[in-house]
C-alpha cells in the first residue's frame, strides 16, 4: 500500500506570516460541500454583502484554518483575510482535499 501524507499547501496571510492549509477529512469534506452550495466561490465578493454568504464564509474559512491553529478565532480570521486570499484559501483547501471546482476531477499529467 502506498503511504500519502497529506502536508498541505502554504499561504502568506496580511499579518507577513505563512500558514499552512490543510485537506479536508471526510467528515468535514461532506460539511464543506453542503456550506459551498449555499454560497458560489467564483463570484463570492458580490455577494459578501449578503449576511449569510459572510457568516458561511467565516465558518468555512475558521474550519480550515483551524486544522494546523486551533487557536485562530473566527475574529482573528477575519483580520488576517481578505476576500482575494479567502477565495485562494478555498480553492487550495478543496484542490487539495482531493475535490475540483464544479465536482470534476482534472487529469494528473
């Protein structure tokens, strides 16, 4: 059997510091899926002003960051992204959790 390390991918928020996404598990894989079809990715800035789309973005985004920082708040989260990096932070932690935009799984080359 072939041993895979999920290590993750490393991001540089607005406080200059770098900090590492995590994949998804399986459990929050299913709870991410159901948050991202209440909310479109692609067009998230304008739609931001809709409360909903902020709160399920700040769920979203705190979830996965709290994987490798369990002690970043949503508060935290809130001061160290912004809409262009929260949108990098999505696809990255989908990307990785093995999970494509638009639910196609691209060919490796």
């Amino acid at each position: 059997m072939k041993k895979i390390l999920a290590l993750g991918e490393k991001i540089i928020l607005r406080d200059g510091k770098e900090y590492t996404i995590l994949p998804f598990t399986l459990e929050d894989m299913e709870w991410a899926l159901d948050k991202f079809s209440k909310i479109n990715v692609e067009p998230i800035m304008i739609n931001f002003y809709e409360e909903e789309t902020r709160t399920i973005l700040y769920e979203i985004l705190t979830k996965i960051l709290n994987y490798a920082y369990p002690d970043l708040s949503e508060e935290d989260i809130k001061k160290l992204i912004d809409l262009k990096i929260a949108k990098e932070i999505l696809k990255i932690a989908i990307d990785i959790s093995g999970y494509k935009m638009g639910g196609k799984e691209e060919e490796k080359k």
